[in-house]
C-alpha cells in the first residue's frame, strides 16, 4: 500500500489539472451526475480516496456533509484548502466513530484497494443501519478500461498500480460483504478518443466507461 500512497503523493499539485482539460471537464460533469443521482441528497457521509476534494467540495450542501478520508499526506493538504473536513486514514480502520455515518462513497478508488471487501464491512460497521455505499469505478470491459489497462502496463505512476473490474465482479464483492445492489448505471458510454462524452446515465454494458452501483 506504501507505494501507492507515495503514488498519490507525487502527483497531487498536478492531479486537478485533468479537469481542467475540455475532455477531462466532461468527464468530471458526467462522474458528479452520476454520484449526485445516486446518494442521499441529505446526511452526512464519506467519500474514500477523497484526493483533493474536487468531487466532495462539489458535492456538499446546507443539508450535505461530506468526510474527506485520504491516506495521501499531499491530498489531504489540496482538500483541506477547499476548506473540507478531513481525516487521513487508510479506511482499515476507519477513524469514524460506529453507527455515524449515513452513507458512503467511493470514485475510481475500488480499483487501488488491496483488500475491497475488507473496506466495504469496515464501512458498514461505521455506518447507520441501512445507510447506503455507492462506487463509481472503470468499468473493465469498456474501450476506458482498455485504455486505463493499456497506460498501466506502460508505467503509469498511477494506474501501474490499477486492478479493474468489471459490473460482475463488483457484485461479487458486494455480496461478499453482506450489501445487496439497489441500482446501477454507465456513463461515459463515448469512446475515449473522442472529444464529446456521452455523459447519459444508462444501463450498464461494455460501452459504459464508468459503472456506478449502489448497495445497502
């Protein structure tokens, strides 16, 4: 785990830049939507591998609190300037008191986890009955997953440390763990080679770069 943290670490002052691309924008936009549909739209919750905050700050609301966890010293510092509660933590344990939180969140960080289902009952534990755990993460047999793949195998400083998934698998971690699936949606259903993301919510397949699930 070290090394992926250290990873992060490296990468932080630049990580935001992405979206700040024309494609990159696009696909912020169309990953928040697909959160934004999917948890609650009041409580007070947790995002895992929050980074630098980009998604909670654009998240939260009077009547919405996100937790900030990251176990990267230098996000941590990026969110914590966007003036976000935060906690540096691997999620295993997680420092959040037991039956506080009403739901949880993870983007794109299912796929850096040494142990997925270890995570997902350490956040159960912590959670109020019932409350929901939602994961947006790269959908493996989609042309992004190929292209994630292909970048990891070229050494990526990020994602040569990247295991993907697919929806299939993701279920069978959420079995495993005692949730059970409410929903589940693609999007950034365009190829990555082209400019204009189709960033519509469907059902998921193979052209569904991202998949978003929510379980209970």
């Amino acid at each position: 785990m070290r090394d992926k943290i250290e990873a992060f670490d490296t990468v932080a002052g630049v990580y935001d830049g992405w979206y700040d691309h024309p494609q990159g924008k696009q696909v912020f936009e169309a990953e928040k939507k697909a959160v934004e549909q999917m948890i609650p739209r009041t409580g007070l919750g947790v995002e895992i591998g929050a980074g630098t905050g980009v998604f909670a700050e654009s998240l939260t609301n009077i009547d919405r609190t996100i937790l900030c966890l990251d176990p990267s010293v230098e996000m941590i510092k990026k969110a914590k300037k966007r003036k976000l509660p935060c906690l540096r933590g691997v999620g295993v344990p997680l420092p959040i008191r037991r039956d506080l939180l009403d739901f949880g969140y993870m983007v794109t960080v299912l796929e850096f986890l040494n142990d997925q289902v270890a995570l997902f009952k350490e956040i159960k534990y912590n959670s109020k009955k019932n409350a929901e755990l939602t994961i947006l993460f790269i959908n493996s047999d989609s042309t992004w997953g190929e292209l994630y793949r292909n970048i990891g195998e070229k050494g990526d400083p990020i994602f040569k440390h990247a295991t993907l998934f697919s929806l299939e698998q993701v279920s069978a971690l959420f079995d495993k763990s005692g949730y059970s699936i409410l929903d589940a949606k693609g999007t950034l259903n365009s190829d990555p080679a082209n400019q204009e993301v189709d960033d519509r919510l469907i059902e998921p397949s193979s052209k569904s770069g991202v998949i978003i699930v929510k379980a209970i």
